[in-house]
RNA sequence: GGCCCCAUCGUCUAGUCAGGUCUAGGACACCAGGUUUUCAUCCUGGGAACAGGGGUUCGAAUCCCCUUGGGGUCACCA
C-alpha cells in the first residue's frame, strides 16, 4: 500500500521565474504526477498532489507583480499545481484549495505561525533576543578575528521573567532554543548526512517584523500542508539540520508531533564558465554593451543618467527588468535566457525547454529503437518514470547549444506545419505582432516556408524577412550580386532577362507550378536550375539565401516578383553599363 | 577560513548501488566526406573522457583512504 506524495514548490516572490527553479519545479510536479498515476489505479494507493506556496515574508523584497510572473510562468512550462494560489491558464483553473490547507502565501498565514510561536515560547523552546543589528555584526566580527565560527546561543544567565516584560515593548526576534544533538538527514539523492552541533545555533524564527523566517515557516507550511516530500536545489541543504531540529521540536495542538519529510537536494545549474547564472549575467551583458559604445547619457525613459552611471560602475549592480531590456533593444544586444520568461520570448517551446532541464541531473535509462540513449521525451513520460533514484548528484552546466538543437529538432521534426503555425502565430501575436500584420494571409505561406529552418520561434522569422519588407528596401550582396548576376555565360542577369516574361504566365502562381516552370525555363536553356535560382534570389531577396523558389516566389506573390525582377534588371544593367 | 556536497569526452550523460560482458556507449558541439537549385535538413566517418596517488581484489570507471579541483553555505533573504 503506498503512501501519498505530496510534493510543493515553494518560491519567494523576488523576480522571474529561475531556470533553476523550473526545474525543481519540475521534478516536484513529476514525483507527485507519477504517484498520482500509480495510487489512482489500485486500491489504498495514496495518489499525489502538487502544492505551490508563495513565500512572501520578507515585506520589502516580494511583490505581486512577480508573483504573478512566477504563475504564468510555471503554467507556460506545462506545470499545474493542485494546491495553491489560483490562476487561470488556458481555459481551466489551477490551484485552489480543495483540502482546506491553504492560504497558500505565507504573508497571509501570520496567525497560523503566531498560534505555534506562543506554543514554542510556553514549552520555554523559543525565547526574545533584543541584540541590535550592529551588535550582531559585531559579535560576527569578534568571531571571524578569533577564527571561530559564530553561533549564537542563548545567553546563560537569560532572564525569562524579565524577557516576557521586555518584550511588549522593545524591538526583539525570537529564537529557537535549538538541541545540540547530531541531525541526521537521510536525502534521496545524496544519503545520509550527518549536521553537528556547529552547523546550528539558536536561529532566528520570527523577525522583527512579526514574520516567521524562511525556516520556521517552512516548517509549518510543509507539516500542515501535509507535505511528504521536500524537492530543493542543494544550496538548501545545510538548512535541513534547521529544519530537521525544528519538526523534533513542535507538535500539534492536539500533542501529535511534526513528520519528518523526505528530502531531496538537487544539483545546482550553473553557466558554462561554472558561474551561478543568476540575472547578473544580463546585467553583466548589457553593461559591457553600454561601455562599448560609451554611453554617458540614459537613452532609457525610465533611467535616470545617475543610475545609468552608477551602474555602469558598478559590476555587481543590477537594472530592473523594464530598463534593462530596454536598454539592450536600444545598444541592439541579446541578453542572455535566464529566466523561463526569456526562453518563452526567445521561442522556445515549453516542452522542449522541460525536457531539457530534466536531462540536467536525471535521464530516463532507457535505450531508444536504434539502442541510443533516449533523451528526448515529454511531459507525459516525465510523470510515468520520474523517480530519484535515477537522479544525478553533481551540478551541471546550461549548454544552451544543445537546447537549441532539440528546440529546432522539435520545430523541423516532430511538428507538422498546421501545429507550427498555431505555434508560431500565438508566439507572434504576443512577441511580434508586427510579422503577422505584415504577412496577412501569407501567414500559412510563410510558417511553410520558414519551418524547415527555423530553430527557435523568434528566429523564424529570418528566412522569410525579404517578404515582410518593401521591394524598396532590399539591400543587395556584393558578393550575391557578383556571383549570381555578373558571372558566367550567359550571366545570371542576361538569364533573368529571358526569365522575366515567363512570371505573368505562370498559374496558378503556386510553389509547384512556380517550380516545374523554373525547371522547365533552365532546360529550354540548357542550363543547370542553379543558374536561374541564383539570379531570381538575388533579384526577390537580395542575397544567395532563401527557402526554395516555389515557396519564395509563392510567399511574394506575382506582382512583388515581376516588380523586384525588373528593379534588379534595371537596377544592375545600368550600374554595370 | 570552518563545515557540507560533488568529480566519466569541451558540455549533458550511460555505466558506479549488486567489481569482470568497458580496447568506456549515446547526445550536443567540433572536424572530414556525401546528398541537395541556395540555406536548412539528411546520411557516412573521425577526433575526444574514467582528475592524481595509494589500497582491497585473480580482476576496479565501479569499493575504501588521501591529495587536488569545483560548487554550496555560514543573515532579522529565501
């Protein structure tokens, strides 16, 4: 008989979505998807849900705005939650709290930790501190010049009666009266772990403030959010003898103590250079942008020349999303994908973006038909396997070269063009209007075209851009213009000549028949096709590149054809004259 | 610096838990050929790794120890 699994993602309100985040994310939603799977079959199976709290007790760093990021992004990604904040997503409604355990933002829960506060400060576990923050940095400092590690501990001759008088009227902290036994933590993915007596002092469970710290309400929430299996990246885990000493401690209002749930410590992912990728790295990129190009004014509305400057100065500073991206449209720079909102306005499609993140320290094991590693799989295999014990333990790199193949092996591959249409004119619409105004009912012509080679969303629209611009505004290639129209006897340009007639009777103007008639044309000439297709690519696009002529011609349309053949031809005979 | 975690091609990894089938397999990237009207795709081939040292064993990528290297963490942030 299995017992449920109730996994939670937990993030705190700060920014965007992490890749980082997206894939604990991911994990904790594919651990209780499959355990759902595996209870709802037979019987006294425990099932599985999926639980999101928002971790918002630090007042001055969280915001709604990113909150909502955060929702959005996880539903583009494909990952619903069962429990928690509610959001509408396609038609159907996620979250909610249908177990009656929420609220699920941790700001809204103060009573909640308020009740188990005073049960702490009754059993004398918990106990004021009135130390100021500057006696505290001291302290710190005292430490470091002696080469101790600082623990803090309740002071022996701590007078509790005087404390309870103090405390109704002078700014303290509560701290946790912590035991000083081992913690043993046994974690799916590393082991066990054994934490002493150093890693913990009396901590910091409510702040200044009223707010319960990350450690103490983490251990609420989990414990009466029914929480059986805590999924976190690795920086976490010196935090878990914390957390462990914490649930040995509290109990129910009714005397049931705190489980201990499973942990799980994943993996860290960092950049290539072994960097944390954090939003600094876009920073990072926009910075050296702006030094190269001297910027000693704030092109930017929303960005005063002081900030601009200070910023500019200092390495570790960081820009709002808003000016920032502003900032490197204005200097023209491609600031590197952090977040999942940057690899959704990058176009990437969500599977592909979760497959790739769960290959960063699980794999499915299995052999694929020609007996290669299977490395590509969706949402629906994720939820069937996923499991720990096939679960990396050392940190991995973002290669984003290899996303981006699987990104364009999806997009050339596994889609047909009616799905990469509905894909591409959704990302369209929210990222690049402009391209489907401009293509109006050549949109389906132009998906055809541009599929084959597109890697990503956005980059679609390369190979069809000499159709989203005015025949005015091509720019011809020296080099295509040498090679396709001056070279060879005949010339391209003579050929082209011949050519020209041939486009009004062409029909219906369709890539097909636009093919056989270029066929037809290079044999009445005795010439290989390549002779016809260079010049008619220079003439439509400018350049040697372009998807093939049917589908070129056929995206242009008659007129635009016969119009930019004869610019070429007259454009070209009389500077070469 | 203390403590904790980690260590297979450039990168992600299979193989490690149950030592022999591993002259270490796959993917991405790279290089060379081929197909193709350009681009893209596709096909074929190639180079490329068990961090170092000790031990255990008939036998170690696999188990143990040390060294080295990398990462994390030491807040009234999460």
């Amino acid at each position: 008989m299995s017992q449920p699994v109730i996994t939670r993602f937990a993030p705190s309100p700060t920014g965007h979505l992490h890749i980082g985040g997206a894939r604990t994310a991911l994990f904790c939603w594919a651990l209780a998807r499959r355990a759902e799977r595996e209870g709802s079959g037979g019987s006294g199976g425990g099932g599985g849900r999926f639980v999101l709290r928002i971790e918002d007790t630090d007042q001055a760093r969280s915001s709604e705005d990113a909150s909502r990021g955060i929702l959005e992004d996880l539903a583009w990604l494909g990952i619903d939650w069962d429990d928690g904040p509610e959001f509408e997503a396609n038609g159907k409604t996620l979250g909610g709290d249908p177990r009656g355990v929420g609220p699920f933002r941790q700001a809204l829960r103060l009573d909640t930790y308020n009740r188990f506060f005073d049960q702490l400060l009754d059993r004398g576990l918990a106990y004021a501190a009135f130390d100021t923050p500057e006696e505290l940095a001291a302290m710190r400092e005292t430490a470091k010049s002696e080469k101790r590690t600082f623990r803090y501990t309740k002071p022996e001759k701590y007078d509790a009666g005087a404390a309870r008088e103090r405390m109704q009227s002078e700014p303290h902290v509560l701290r946790l009266a912590m035991p000083t036994d081992p913690i043993v933590v046994h974690d799916e993915i590393l082991g066990e772990i054994t934490f002493t007596q150093e890693h913990f002092d009396d901590f910091v469970i409510r702040k200044n403030d009223g707010f319960p710290t990350y450690h103490f309400a983490v251990v609420i929430d989990d414990e009466l959010m029914g929480v059986t299996h805590v999924v976190r990246g690795q920086e976490h885990l010196n935090n878990t003898s914390k957390h462990v000493g914490l649930q040995s401690l509290l109990k129910h209002h009714d005397g049931r103590p705190f489980r201990v749930p499973s942990y799980a410590h994943v993996p860290l992912i960092s950049n290539p250079d072994g960097s944390k990728m954090s939003k600094r790295d876009k920073d990072k990129a926009a910075r050296a942008a702006a030094k190269d190009a001297r910027l000693t004014a704030s092109p930017i509305a929303g960005l005063s020349d002081d900030a601009l400057a200070k910023w500019m100065k200092d390495k570790k500073a960081q820009l709002d999303t808003g000016p920032l991206s502003a900032l490197a449209e204005h200097l023209a720079v491609d600031l590197p994908a952090i977040e999942v909102a940057d690899f959704e306005a990058a176009g990437y499609l969500p599977g592909v973006v979760c497959n790739f993140i769960a290959l960063l320290g699980w794999n499915p094991g299995v052999k694929d038909a020609e007996g290669k590693d299977l490395e590509r799989f969706d949402m629906e295999y994720l939820a069937e396997r996923f499991a720990f014990d096939r679960a990396g333990t050392s940190a991995s790199k973002f290669d984003r070269e290899k996303l981006l193949a699987f990104n364009a092996d999806t997009i050339q591959h596994e889609l047909d063009d009616d799905a990469f249409a509905a894909l591409w004119r959704t990302w369209l619409e929210r990222f690049e209007p402009w391209v489907l105004e401009t293509l109006g009912d050549r949109f389906e012509r132009a998906a055809r075209a541009t599929r084959p080679r597109a890697r990503t969303l956005r980059d679609a629209i390369e190979p069809i851009r000499f159709a989203l611009i005015d025949d005015d505004q091509i720019v011809y290639d020296d080099k295509a213009v040498q090679k396709g129209l001056k070279k060879g006897e005949p010339s391209g340009l003579a050929l082209l000549e011949r050519f020209a007639p041939q486009l009004s009777a062409i029909e219906p103007f369709e890539p097909e028949t636009i093919e056989s008639a270029v066929k037809a044309f290079a044999e009445s000439q005795e010439v290989g096709l390549g002779k016809i297709a260079a010049p008619l690519r220079v003439a439509l696009t400018g350049t040697s590149v372009s998807p093939p002529l049917g589908e070129t011609l056929g995206l242009l349309g008659r007129e635009i054809c016969i119009e930019r053949v004869a610019r070429t031809i007259g454009e070209h005979t009389q500077t070469s004259a």
